[in-house]
C-alpha cells in the first residue's frame, strides 16, 4: 500500500479526530490507532482465533437479521464478509498485534472494520463508505469486546484441543505398538541413573504410554470446562444493550454454525470476568508438556553415545548433527519436543498470573491469556505429530546393548533377594567385585544357580508377573 499520494489514501474520523487510512485497506481508523500504539511483538494473531472471532460475528449478524435488527441486504454482505474472513481470504489484514490494551478492543474493532469494508465492497460500495456497513452499528450489533472475544477464544481453543486430543492418541498408539514389540527384551531399570533391578524395554514403552493415554483423557474432559461462553453478555454479562430475544438465541445459533457444543453461560457476568477455566485447559496441557519433556528425555538418555552411552535403543538419524564432527547424528526430535514443553510449561506460568490479575467485572489481560494459551496449543498439536512420526515410529532396540547391560551390571541382586537374603546377596555382589566376575557368573560359579536357573530369573515372562509366587526356589536357596 503506497503512502507517496493523496490518492492513495482515504480519511476516516473518530472521536480522537481524523487519520489517514490506505485506501485500499480493509481496516480503518481503531485498527491503524492500534497498530501505533502497540508495535510490540511482530507476531500476528493466531490463525484460528481469526477464524473463531469471524463465526462469532456470523453468528450475531444472522440472529440480528432474523430478528429484523439488520436488513436482509446488508446482514447477507455482513455474513458473506464473515466467512471470507473465516476462510482465511483476509488474514493479511487482521494486523493489531497480540500484545495489546483495552482487553482485546483493539482485536474487536479490527475484525469489526476489516468485515464492514468487506461488506461494502461487496455491496459495491467504496471502502471506509460506513454508511453502507458500519463497524459498529452493523458489524459489531449487540455485541461488546467483554462478550464477543472470550467467546471467540474459547471457540479456538475447543477446536486445537480436539485437534490435540487426535494427536495424542496417535502417539498412545504408537507407544503401545512399541511396548508390544519390545516386549521380551530384558534390560536394566535405572534409579537415579544407577543399576537398579531388571526390567523389559516393552515395560518403558508401556509407562510412555499410560502416561500418555491420561494426558488423553485429562485434554477430552478440560473441554467442558469451555463450553460455557458468555455470548450475549455484552459489557460485563449485563446484556445491556442487547434485546431479549437475541440473548436467547444467540449462543445457539454459533453452536449450529461451529458444530461446537457450545451454549450459554447461565451466569453471563461470571463467565465475563473470570477466566479460571483457560487456566485449567493450560494446567492439562502443562501436564501433556511434563510428560512429553520426561519421556524424550529418557529417549535421549536410553539412545545415548550410541558406543559410549547406554545406548539401549536406537533413535531414527533424521539430520546430520555437527558442522565440524562428521558422522554425528543428534536427537534433534526429542530436544524439539523438550523445548516446546519448557515453552508450555512457561507459557502457563503466564497464563495462571493473567487470570489472577484480573479485575473486578473484566480482565484486562485477556489479550496476553489467549496468546500464550493458543501458543501452548499449537506447540504440543505440531510437536505431537512431528514426535510421532520422526521419532518414536522408528525406535528399534538395540538387543545385544540390552542384554550385555544386564549381564554386567548388579541389577540381577534385587532378583535373587527373596530367595537368598539381603546380607547374603551382598556377600555375592561383594564377590563379584572383588573377582572381577559378572553378577551372572558369579552366581553360576558359587553354585547358586545353573545358567538355565538365571535366564528363568530374568526372562520376560516371569519380569511380566508382578512379583514371586510363594514356595518359589532355586538351587542355592
């Protein structure tokens, strides 16, 4: 958009006075106010809230219209201008940053300005010609910022959380087909990082994904929590402003547009001034995220050296990892999916202080809330996916690593202590090192066990079984 001319630009008055907008803009004076105002972060806002907040305008414009609030022509522009904005078309000018004041007015009366003169284009009109479609008395009818932008925040975040919810029961699917694979290879359980007792790698990948499948669930049920929206309360729930009629009808006709089960709040000033529910949605997904974090951390810990490290599994080589070090290959996936925990992990941080500090009928810092909480979204849908598909889809065991681990290290002793004793199994450890004989050999050596004794110790099956079944023996018992 050129600046060099009069023609190139139009003028739009506020109360604030007059200001030089691009004639070819579809956004007009509040937005360009705000884009002054708050240069702050060069994001832009979330593609999805976008979307959101333009079915929440189609939704008022089709109540207003069949209420006879608006006329028929130009409700049809207004909600022909809605979807185009809901489709994505006019992305490109939705321009306020994220980091705003005025608890999202500056959002508001984009979307407001950016639908009015995509309206009036569509009528044939010129833009900044708000006599044909006005951003506040067409667009924004009956509606308030308190109202329209949670509402529309909680439309987004329902529609990533059951994006999510799918990408986390991919990765569930995947552990338990891992767990099922590695299901009769012995290694050892680490305490610590020290030896502790023998396990089967199927046992890790099976705690990856119990912990996984809870995440599942915790994302299904936290969408209850946001169904409740406030559509319709305009300043502070009050409806003031708003007919009977339309406050009636009005979450119902976004739920029939959405195909969220979406409905009115029952206390529309209560859903207006407190955000505890967004603070719960991240409370789940800072959860998802510490799991995520514990689980490729351990990926990177059992993959490690691959010759010097434990090096127990073997992770999919997806890039070169050094400039200088040839050969090299890092587990760049699982540290990608490390750093979008720490990111979530902060980001809900900021979240639960947002909400806190909300006060009395309205939070101001919504707008600072729905950034960092979509962040937290689209992170863990995008880090889920990559994590499925590049890392864990891949996995193989190394079998030989395994099985000398456990061969050379004290893991076994826990094994034997049923049946021979605590001091006694200490004597034999003690042994062990002083001969320089692997745990193994020594209990072979001292005649406690015949080789076929200790591989029934630690074969999978009896790892499996939760526990020693009573009279259980062997031979030096």
């Amino acid at each position: 958009m050129s600046e060099s001319g009069n023609n190139d630009f139009r003028i739009e008055k506020d109360s604030l006075g007059e200001m030089k907008i691009p004639a070819d803009a579809y956004y007009g004076i509040h937005t360009r106010r705000a884009m002054l105002n708050f240069p702050l972060s060069g994001q832009r806002l979330h593609e999805r809230f976008i979307r959101a907040f333009a079915q929440v305008k189609e939704a008022c414009a089709a109540v207003n219209m069949k209420l006879g609030y608006l006329d028929e022509s130009t409700g049809r522009a207004v909600i022909a201008a809605c979807r185009d904005v809901s489709s994505g078309k006019l992305n490109d000018s939705i321009m306020v940053d994220p980091y705003q004041g005025g608890a999202g007015t500056s959002t508001n009366m984009n979307l407001n300005e950016v639908i009015a003169n995509r309206a009036v284009e569509i009528l044939g009109g010129e833009f900044g010609d708000y006599g044909l479609v006005h951003p506040v008395e067409h667009v924004n009818m009956h509606q308030s910022t308190n109202d329209v932008y949670p509402t529309a925040l909680k439309v987004a975040v329902f529609t990533l959380l059951v994006d999510l919810e799918k990408e986390v029961s991919k990765l569930q699917e995947v552990l338990q087909a891992k767990e099922s694979e590695f299901s009769r290879i012995v290694k050892v359980g680490r305490t610590q990082l020290m030896d502790a007792v023998p396990m089967t790698l199927g046992m890790t990948f099976g705690a990856f994904s119990d912990a996984v499948a809870r995440d599942r669930w915790r994302l299904f049920k936290c969408r209850e929590r946001i169904k409740k929206v406030n559509l319709g309360g305009t300043a502070i729930g009050t409806g003031l402003g708003a007919p009977r009629e339309y406050i009636l009808q009005v979450a119902g006709e976004l739920k029939n547009l959405c195909g969220l089960p979406v409905s009115r709040s029952e206390n529309l000033i209560d859903a207006t001034q407190n955000t505890d529910s967004m603070v719960e949605v991240s409370g789940m997904l800072k959860s998802y995220a510490a799991n995520l974090m514990k689980i490729s951390n351990d990926l990177r810990l059992l993959g490690s050296g691959p010759e010097t490290g434990i090096g127990e599994v073997k992770l999919p080589p997806r890039q070169c990892g050094s400039s200088i070090m040839a050969g090299k290959v890092n587990p760049v996936i699982p540290e990608s999916v490390a750093q979008v925990a720490l990111q979530v992990m902060g980001n809900d941080q900021t979240i639960t202080l947002a909400a806190s500090m909300g006060q009395l009928e309205l939070n101001q810092f919504m707008p600072l809330l729905a950034h960092n909480l979509l962040n937290s979204l689209s992170l863990l849908l995008n880090v889920s996916g990559s994590f499925t598909r590049n890392c864990v889809q891949g996995i193989s065991a190394n079998e030989d690593r395994c099985r000398k681990h456990v061969e050379s290290s004290d893991a076994l002793a826990t094994v034997l202590v049923p049946f021979l004793g605590y001091s006694r199994v200490e004597k034999i450890v003690d042994a062990c090192r002083s001969s320089g004989r692997s745990l193994r050999d020594e209990i072979i050596f001292q005649g406690l066990a015949d080789a076929d004794e200790v591989d029934e110790l630690l074969s999978p099956q009896r790892l499996c079984k939760q526990g020693f079944t009573p009279g259980e023996k062997i031979r030096g018992n």
